[in-house]
C-alpha cells in the first residue's frame, strides 16, 4: 500500500490521478489533497477518500471547506503551509505534483530533500528550477517519475540503457488546433478555438501552451533537465495521430519508441506504480485494449505520419531552446511570462500572436539573478510583473 499526496487534486492531472488510485485502491492510498480554488470539488474528493490532511488556498476558503467535509481530518491548513503538510508531514510515499505555476516548488523540493518520491506533472517548477530539483534528488536518492505522457515515454524507452549511448531524444507534438491554420487566421484565432484540443483531454493552460507549442518548449527545457541532455540532444517533430509519444535514437543507429492511445491515465499510472505495472483498471481491460490496437493500427489500417515544426507560425519553440542555452533564471522567466501571455489571451486583452512576442520581450529584458531557489523566484516574480505591465500598457514602456 503506497500512501500518495496529491498537490493540485481539483485539477485536470489530479482527477485523473484519483481516478487511477480509486481504481486501485488495494494498492495506494490517499494521505492528502491539495487544492487552491474549487473548494467544492476538494470537498466532494476529501469525503470520498478521507485523508487525514488536507489543504486550500487561503483561511476564508478553508472555513468554506470546513462546512462541507463530513469528516474531521488531522490536519485542515492553507496557503503555503498547507501544500508544506500536505507534500512532507503526511507522512507520503509519493508525491504527485500537479499544481500549475510555482506554488509547489519548495513542497516538493523539501519532499525530494526526505526521499519521497516525486511524480511530477508540474511544468512550471520543472522548466524554471528544474536543474536543481534533479541535483536535490540526486543527492539524497529521491526517485523523479516524469508524468507528461512525452517524459514518461522517454524514460521507459531509457529504462536499462546506458545514457552514454543515446545519441538524441525526439518529442512528438499534436500540432494543436492551429497546425494548419494560417498566420492571419492565428493572429484572429478565439479562446475557444485555441482551447479546442484535436486528441487530448487537458486543462486550460496546457491546451493553450499546445496551441501555441509552447507545450513543447517546456518540454524541450524538462527533458534537459529530466534526462541531463543538452539542446542539441532534443528534436520536436509534429505527431498528429498522438500515438507515439518520443523516440530515442542510440549511438549504434538503433531507435526506441513508446506508443500508447492518448490517455494521461497511462503516463498517470506509470509513474504512481513505477517499478510495477498496473492492470487498467479505470475502465474495462478489454476496452483499453482495444482502444490501445486501434490507435496504433493493429485492427485496422491506421498511418502514422511525422512532420516538421513551422517556426515562422510557431516561435515559441525557438524561444524555448533560446531560453534552454542561456540558462541560469531565464528559463523561469520563459515560464512565467508565458503564463501571464496566456491569461491575458483568455481574458481576450491581447492577440493568439501577440504572447510570444510578448516572451521575447521579457526574456530580452531580463537580467539573471542567481541560480537558486530564492533566484529562481525573484525572476518568476519578476517575470510575471514584467508581462502584466506590458499587457497593461499594450506593449508600451513598462509601468
């Protein structure tokens, strides 16, 4: 029986998760939820799991959240003690990081520092303080399980290998809905367009970054960090069908691939029972069976079909590397400006096209602060204030 804490439970990952450790449930269980807004949803979760912590975004919604449990945990907390308790004094085996942006970065290093393991889900803390997250966890034998279905691909194409060997690592995009959109029809392109996935079921920030395929350039930066590649180690290459989900090329010219129907379940359950393998237990094993030889065309003629990315319509893969070889709190920076791009594109303040340049300019604006955990979130901060000043001012000075 593992004991998991699930740090962003209300959210698409952690759903998902929930889903697979219900379904599991002589195999794992639930010490604690984390979640910030969506005090109903955490509620409905903690009555239904009961885990003796729990934890919410701030004192008014913890008083909210107290009314609707039907149970007394140990531990009712808020704010960054609460995600604190909720990664490193319940008492986990595994930590599930799948909160967005930067709130779960000292949580989880502070889990990585005790030798809990960590699947982690969040893009954010990985891309911006992802090299020292993974010297953390080096240093006191904590075991990082990637959950992004492109991660988790490469790392079981590498399980047994000796990374001496891997001459590349590619990663496969969808192309998101804008794939083979014109540029005038990008620049006019809505919310809802861009949050209308073709294959995947996610969030709102990461259907976004994949419209953009910003997605990819955090995943460019992840996996240099995750595999201790450099730039000129990582491909991208365009994947419609999402079946495959990365390759590794060997030095001896042999190549290994991962392919699986698109379901965050499979990565989800991966990295919760890594070593092991679970049955799929969500839902028939016979249904995901087949669903799994249909995608990959063993019942039926399906194509497989890979494509370069266009750089000219998509530039934040170009930014993503640029921010990848400067290093140092640029790639935090990378991160969070393009999360406040992101939310002032669906608040309809500025143009689909108008948030990488608006990266560009905080990325060519930033000076380096020092490469720690307090620089990493100076520059976060940083970042964020930067790109709301120039929304504000529609790409004005600053304010």
């Amino acid at each position: 029986m593992r004991r998991v804490a699930v740090l962003g439970s209300t959210g698409s990952i952690g759903r998902q998760a929930l889903d697979v450790i219900a379904a599991n449930s002589a195999s794992f269980q639930v010490c604690a939820l984390a979640a910030n807004q969506s005090i109903e949803l955490l509620a409905e979760q903690a009555n239904r799991l009961r885990p003796p912590v729990l934890s919410c975004g701030d004192r008014r919604l913890r008083e909210e959240l107290r009314k609707l449990l039907s149970y007394d945990p140990d531990a009712l907390l808020e704010g960054p003690a609460g995600l604190m308790a909720a990664a490193d004094a319940s008492d986990a085996d595994i930590v599930l990081a799948a909160t967005d942006g930067m709130d779960a970065l000292r949580p989880v290093f502070e889990s990585a520092s005790h030798g809990r393991s960590v699947a982690l889900a969040n893009k954010e803390l990985l891309v911006a303080a992802g090299h020292l997250l993974c010297a953390r966890a080096r240093e006191s034998g904590t075991r990082i399980v990637p959950v992004d279905s492109e991660h988790s691909a490469i790392f079981q194409c590498l399980l047994g290998e000796r990374m001496e060997d891997v001459r590349s690592i590619v990663l496969t995009a969808s192309g998101g809905p804008f794939r083979t959109s014109s540029h005038e029809q990008m620049e006019n392109a809505t919310p809802e367009q861009a949050l209308r996935h073709p294959t995947w079921s996610m969030g709102a920030k990461n259907s976004l970054d994949s419209a953009s395929l910003m997605n990819k350039g955090l995943e460019v930066i992840e996996a240099s960090r995750l595999f201790d590649v450099t730039a000129d180690q990582i491909d991208v290459v365009v994947h419609p069908q999402s079946i495959v989900h990365g390759f590794v090329v060997f030095a001896d010219g042999n190549v290994k691939a991962q392919l699986a129907s698109p379901d965050m379940k499979l990565p989800i359950a991966f990295a919760l029972s890594f070593p092991e393998r679970l049955p799929v237990a969500w839902q028939a094993a016979q249904e995901q069976l087949d669903a799994t030889k249909a995608a990959i065309g063993l019942t039926s003629a399906t194509s497989l079909s890979f494509e370069p990315v266009d750089q000219g319509r998509f530039p934040a893969l170009r930014l993503a590397y640029e921010a990848l070889r400067l290093g140092k709190t640029y790639p935090a920076v990378l991160s969070a400006a393009n999360e406040e791009a992101g939310r002032a594109f669906l608040q309809r303040k500025i143009k689909f096209t108008e948030m990488c340049p608006l990266i560009e300019r905080a990325l060519q604006a930033h000076d380096a602060e020092a490469d720690t955990l307090d620089g990493v979130e100076r520059a976060d901060r940083w970042a964020r204030g930067f790109t709301r000043d120039a929304v504000n001012s529609r790409f004005g000075a600053p304010a």
